[in-house]
C-alpha cells in the first residue's frame, strides 16, 4: 500500500524536464492523477510533496505512451534533481548510498524516509540494493514500485556521476518487473 508515502517535487520535477519538447504531456497527466495544477500565473505547479501511488499510476501512463527509451530518459532527469547522500565519494561507495539517496527523496507522513545523521531507514517502498561490488562491477537489485526503465537511467546517471565510463545492463530480463517479476537485477561496470 503506497498511498501513505509520497515523492519529493524534485522527482516529478525531473520528470517535466524530461518533457521539455512536450511540455503538455506530463501536465494533462499530473492534472488528471492530482500532482500539480495551473497556479495563478498560469504556469504549472506541482504540489510540494505526492502521493506515492498516483505517482507511480502516473508513470504507468506515461511509459504505456512513451515506451522504454523514453522512459530510461526520464530517468537520466531524476538524478538532476534529486537530495544526494552524504559519503559517496567513488562509484563502489556511491553505489552502496543509493538506497540511502532512494529513501531520502520519498517522504513518510512528510518526514523522509532516511535519515542521514542517524542512519535510520524507514521501509515500505522498496530498495536499490547493491549486493556485491568489485574493482569494475557492481550489482545491484532493485524492488520499487518503480518503472524498470527508469531506473536503469537512474542508476547510470548516478553511476557515472563518479565514473563516465559506467554502464548499466539488465541481467536477468525474464525476472523483470516490467513482466510482474518480484525485482531487476542490474550489472553496473566501468572500465
């Protein structure tokens, strides 16, 4: 049950900004699902923090239309916009803290979800785990309610914050949540 976590503006935010060239698109649908409204400027505006289900009902909708390319775009936004945890400082170590960085940009009862001076993670919306790591590979295993797409240009965006050559593969593509599957298994490697 989403319906008592929301996402920080920043993440829909990312999300019109990956809709530069077609602006209207992700206002009719953040209108309809009741993420944002025409203030009295004229201009959109999206509500400080949302409701975690209408968002991922929204994305929903926009992968159907926009396809996968499109959303693995959409993906490579997020990471423009979001809070960054403290402490990473190369790609193993950073991609260790992104659950950490997942779990401060969704908020619980308006309080995000990870605290980064005690350490405490609150649960409910998943994880991006990274189980093992190596001097060029990291694997990670993601279970948010979140597109499959869109996480992979995430997480290489984040990847290649602190190493350019990082790319992401899906390693396991009939165990996809794309198919119903329970998680997605991603290869991160650099050189």
């Amino acid at each position: 049950m989403l319906s008592k976590f929301a996402a920080t503006r920043a993440i829909l935010a990312s999300y019109f900004d990956a809709f530069k060239a077609f602006p209207d698109a992700p206002q009719a649908v953040f209108t309809k699902y009741g993420l944002g409204r025409v203030g009295p400027s004229g201009e959109f505006e999206i509500l400080p923090t949302c409701p975690l289900d209408k968002v991922i009902a929204a994305m929903n909708e926009f992968f159907t239309v926009i396809g996968p390319q499109r959303a693995f775009e959409m993906g490579v936004q997020v990471v423009n916009y979001v809070a960054v945890p403290p402490g990473a400082t190369d790609i193993v170590t950073a991609m260790q803290f992104f659950d950490a960085g997942y779990h401060l940009n969704h908020l619980e009862d308006g309080v995000p979800m990870f605290d980064s001076q005690t350490g405490t993670m609150r649960e409910g919306i998943g994880h991006y785990k990274c189980v093992s790591s190596s001097r060029h590979r990291a694997v990670m295993v993601v279970d948010s309610p979140y597109n499959c797409d869109l996480d992979r240009g995430i997480i290489q965006t984040w990847a290649r914050r602190f190493e350019r050559t990082a790319l992401v593969t899906h390693l396991e593509p009939t165990v996809c949540r794309k198919t119903r599957g329970p998680r997605c298994r991603y290869e991160v490697s650099w050189k």
